[in-house]
C-alpha cells in the first residue's frame, strides 16, 4: 500500500474521521478508491480511501478550503506550499484536494455461547 506523508497534522486533521489534503497533482495516484497508509513524523496513523478528488490551480484554492485543510488563509496556505516547493512553478502546476475517509479496521468477531 502506498504511503501518504504528514510531517504536520496540519488543523489536527489526521484526528478525524474524514479530512482533505492538498498536493501536487500526480494521476496515477489520485483517483477514487486510490488507498493510502498514512503517516505522521514516520509514525503509522492509520489507513485512509480517496472519497473524491478536485483538481486545480493553487491560485482557485479559497479561504474555505484553506482553513478547513490547514487552519490557515488562503494567503498563508500558499506561501506555506512556497515555502515547501521552493524549485516548483506554482502558477503551472495541477494540485489536488483529495477527500479522503479513514478505512477503519474490521472489529473482532465476538463469540457467543450460542451460534
């Protein structure tokens, strides 16, 4: 299964049932159903599935999405991404926004005196 990184739990995310991340944009990747293995820091945090997934140019990220991803504007959001992808032209390149579910593990079958 195909990790995805956080080196930050960016709005305490990684906590919820479901949430978004934005990254560059990569087709063989990023699609519905697509599984992932997710990590914080190196440290497993669970597994997750591609609910849906919105293609765009950073300049169409808005405030809303910005502060429900992140926690921040969308000003702050995208000097955060400058900050991270220094050599990257930003203005060219396709992100995603992928809604992603945590797949939660199957419970154990209880037994019962009586089947």
């Amino acid at each position: 299964m195909e990790k995805l990184d956080f080196s930050t739990n960016w709005n305490n995310k990684l906590d919820c049932k479901c949430f978004t991340t934005i990254r560059i944009f990569n087709s063989i990747k990023h699609y519905k159903g697509k599984e992932f293995a997710v990590f914080l820091k190196n440290q497993a945090k669970g597994k997750v599935t591609v609910l849906d997934f919105r293609r765009l140019k950073l300049n169409r990220l808005t405030d809303y999405t910005c502060y429900l991803d992140t926690g921040y504007s969308r000003e702050e959001t995208i000097n955060i991404f400058k900050k991270m992808y220094p050599r990257i032209d930003l203005i060219k390149t396709d992100f995603v926004i992928l809604l992603l579910k945590k797949i939660e593990p199957p419970k154990p079958k209880q037994e019962t005196l009586f089947t």
